[in-house]
C-alpha cells in the first residue's frame, strides 16, 4: 500500500462511520496565545472542547499537519537521531464532541488496524491511564473493559501520567488516554524479549503508532483541573509510523513518504543513504529530508523565517538542516530549495498549499541557505579551534567570553555551538551565557540610534539576534 493509499483509507473508513472529512489547519497559529504551531489534530478543535464554538459536526475526521519544535511537545532533539520522531509529521485523527466516547473509539481504531489495514493482532499491545493519587484521577477501568473484548488481558498495560494522560500544553483540554503500539520485531527478537518490556521504552521497532484521548478535563492556567462541558473523544495516529507498520519497514524514512527526498539528497550529494542510527551521513541525511518538510510547509502557509517567533524557529529548523548537510554531506552550495520539487510532486496533490506557494517556498529558501552558508564557514571553524582549545587546556566547558563572541560578534548560532560542543564532550556555562546575552541587551539598550542602524544593516545577517524582545522593542518603535 502506498503512503498515498494509506491516508485514504483512514479517511474513508471515517467517512463509512459517520465522520465529516475535514482539512488540515494551517502548521502555523496565528491567533493562540498559547501556541505557536499544530502539535495536534486536536488543536483546530480546541473551542469545540471548551464549548466556546459548535462543532461543524458532532463527527470528524482529518490528517493534520503537526509541528513538535518547542513548548510541551519538542521532539527536535531526537530528529535525525531515531528513526521515528519527526519535526513535522501528519497526524491522522478521528473526533466525537459530545457523541461516542470510548467504547466506539476503542472499537473504530481497533477495525481499522487490524481488519482494514491488517496488521496482525499479536503484533499490538495497548496501554490505559492507571490514575493518580496527586490529583485525584482514578485507573481508567472503562478503558480497560472495553479493550478486554478485542485483546487478550495480558497485552493490557498500565500507564503513568506522563504517558497516559495527554495535554496539549500548560493549559488546555485534557484527559486520560489509551495508547496503541506495535511490535514490528521478527520472531527470533520477540522470542528473546517481551515486547511487554518494551512498550514505551524507545524501541525503535516497538513504536507507539495511535493515541486514543478521553476528553474530559481543561487544565487552567493556575495549573488545576476542570471538567469540560461534555465528554470527547479525540484521537491521533502518526501517518509516517503507519506507513512504516503497513509497508513492512524498521524506519519511517524507509517508507515511500521519504525514500524520494533522500534519493534526491543522494543525487545531489553522492552521498549514499544506507540508514545507520548512529552514522553521521545518516544523521544528516534524515535531518535534511526532515526539516526540509517542516520548513516547506510552514512558509506554504505563511509564516517566513524570520528573527522572532515562529519565524524565528522556522529559520532554525532550515539553519539546523543547512549544518548538517554542510558538516557530514559536504555540501557547501545551496540545494535544500532543489528538494521543495520533489515534495511538491509527492504531496502537492493532497496538500495543494505546496503547489500553490511552490515559488515562494523555493525562493525564501534558496535565499536562506545562501545568507546561512556565508556565516557557518567562517563560525565553524572558529568554533573547533575553540573546542581544541578547550581539550588541551584539560576543560570541559567552552570558554563564556568566546561562545559569546561567536555568536554576537560571528553571528554563529549558539544552538550550534552547543550541538558541536556536546558532539566533543564539553558543554557551554548557560548561564555564564545568558548573563551575557543581558548585558549585551542592556548595551544596546543605551545605544538605540545605533541599534536602529544595526537592525538595518543586520536584515543581511539576522543571526546576531538577540532575542525577541529587542527585536519588537527597539526595531519598530524607535
Ligand atoms: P512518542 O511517545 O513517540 O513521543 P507521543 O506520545 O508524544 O509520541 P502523541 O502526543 O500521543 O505522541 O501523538 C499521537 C501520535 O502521533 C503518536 O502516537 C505518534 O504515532 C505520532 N507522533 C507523535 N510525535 C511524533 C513525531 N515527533 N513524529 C512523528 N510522529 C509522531
Ligand atoms: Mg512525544
Ligand atoms: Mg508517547
Ligand atoms: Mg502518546
């Protein structure tokens, strides 16, 4: 089955029950204040759930467009490095507000897998929320009962808060959840060991593929619980890891959804992707194909890269991408903007925001890894003489004063010094770093005429940003 088939019949399948097949919202939010992208499917719906909008339908189906690259929910430091976390990855999902609550959505999502898509039954273990005392929440024996009728007991486990119980962010809708993962082993490994023990232990081939939420709470802002007006259910499966179950794969970028990026990275690298965990080739080569889909999409819908904000973390997303492939694919020109095509023709029909913005999309980018490139020569180099440096002085962190310098004076992102740094065994003093960042705020402070002149200046070079507070503050209302 294709990635192309696979989402269909997700979305079909939701149709036959019921649900209204909806869009995807934008990656990027514009109007939450507690939240810069899509870390969820649920997130469009988050005032249905808080009763403050009527749903369109009681029933509803999607795939989103997720982003997980900060607050609550930031998996970027796992991108590249496992083979199933992604910057940005589609989230399938089925919602009931007010309607069918567990028992319905233990049923749908248990068809589906194993009758539609036909993945064997002893392949899936499930997990249910066991409570907790600290807050007064009680085991989630519906839950439990319900999965009895379709698996046997001992592939029931229990789960803790942190798994079990999902949140959005700080504050929003919340509530108990039961987790579907699937085994993808062969026979000889799942002889030796249980993949009881390795439910939620970062298997790489024992992988969470649906999280099924019962929808019950609103975490405040004071950090306390309420009930929400009615009860929901709101689901969300990872598209890729599906893709990986049902096409027979151990890696998500094995499947269809990134075999034609990275052969297009192979193309224009001569670099060949043999998909080693811990080869820095590879690494490189899954952060590219990665990122690259995070960057894509959220300029095709409107947010650019930029010095603060979400555009400020779109810009790190691409600057991330581009030293990775400048330090472990050798590519010192600009290509990452060559990869928006092939994206277009695998998505572009799903997904027409690709289409449409192609141009944009391309351009912005070619234009970023031009601007990057000319800093990250210059930065890298200085930063492993600093590093050797460091090793002959017997140290294990980076001189404050030189990491500093870097970044202000060398514009060098201090992400990447700190990336390099811990690559050696050494790390940056935070602090010390931090301290510095202030008294450099304070500096420019004094000076808002020259600032003003800086920020002109710097639009060729915005890696001298030095947070975003100045950036709002001094460059548009001086
Ligand atoms: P994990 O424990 O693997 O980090 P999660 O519990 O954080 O996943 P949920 O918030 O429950 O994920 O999201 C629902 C589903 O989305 C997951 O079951 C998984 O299939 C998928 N998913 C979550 N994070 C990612 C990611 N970074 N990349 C790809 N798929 C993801
Ligand atoms: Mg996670
Ligand atoms: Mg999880
Ligand atoms: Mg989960």
């Amino acid at each position: 089955m294709t990635s192309q088939e696979i989402r269909q019949k997700f979305l079909d399948y939701f149709q036959s029950k019921g649900h209204l097949i909806v869009p995807s919202a934008p990656i990027v939010l514009k109007d939450d204040p507690t939240l810069m992208f899509s870390n969820s499917g649920m997130t469009q719906f988050k005032d249905y759930f808080l009763g403050y909008k009527e749903p369109k339908a009681t029933r509803i189906a999607d795939t989103q467009k997720c982003l997980r690259v900060s607050g609550k929910h930031n998996d970027l430091d796992d991108v590249g490095r496992d083979t199933y976390h992604h910057t940005m990855f589609e989230m399938l999902g089925n919602w009931s507000f007010g309607d069918y609550f567990k028992e319905n959505a233990i049923a749908f999502a248990w068809e589906l897998l194993t009758e539609v898509y036909g993945i064997p039954k002893e392949n899936l273990y499930v997990t249910i929320f066991e409570g907790d005392t600290s807050e007064n929440l009680e085991r989630d024996h519906d839950a439990y009962n319900f999965w009895k009728s379709h698996i046997s007991e001992d592939r029931i486990i229990n789960g803790n808060k942190k798994d079990n119980f999902w949140e959005m962010g700080a504050s929003g809708p919340c509530g108990p959840c039961s987790e579907i993962h699937v085994d993808l082993r062969s026979a000889e490994e799942k002889a030796q060991v249980s993949g009881l023990d390795l439910v939620n232990n970062d298997h790489p081939q024992v992988v969470e593929i649906w999280n099924l939420v019962f929808m019950q709470y609103n975490r405040k802002a004071d950090g306390s619980l309420e009930n929400l007006p009615a009860k929901h259910i709101d689901t969300g499966m990872g598209f890729e890891r599906l893709c990986m179950a049902l096409q027979g794969k151990s890696s998500n970028y094995d499947t269809d959804v990134f075999t034609p990026l990275i052969a297009e990275v192979e193309k224009l690298s001569g670099k060949k992707y043999t998909g080693i965990l811990e080869s820095e080739k590879d690494i490189a080569i899954r952060v590219v194909v990665d990122h690259i889909r995070a960057v894509a999409f959220a300029i095709a819908d409107g947010q650019l890269p930029s010095n603060g904000g979400a555009g400020y973390v779109i810009r790190r997303i691409l600057r991330r991408g581009i030293s990775y492939s400048y330090r472990f694919l050798d590519m010192k020109e600009p290509f990452l903007y060559k990869l928006v095509a092939v994206l277009q023709g695998q998505m572009g029909t799903f997904f027409p925001e690709l289409e449409k913005q192609g141009t944009l999309v391309t351009e912005v980018i070619k234009s970023e890894e031009e601007s990057f490139l000319r800093t990250i020569e210059n930065g890298l180099i200085r930063v492993e003489k600093l590093i050797q440096q460091t090793i002959a002085d017997n140290q294990k962190v980076l001189p404050t004063e030189e990491v500093f310098e870097l970044y202000d004076t060398y514009g060098f992102p201090d992400d990447l010094t700190r990336i390099i740094a811990e690559e050696k065994g050494l790390t940056i003093d935070e602090k010390g770093f931090e301290q510095a960042l202030n008294e450099q705020k304070q500096r420019s402070k004094a000076d808002s005429v020259q600032k003003v002149y800086d920020w002109v200046t710097l639009e060729e070079k915005p890696e001298n940003f030095v947070g975003y507070d100045t950036f709002e503050s001094e460059t548009y209302i001086t």
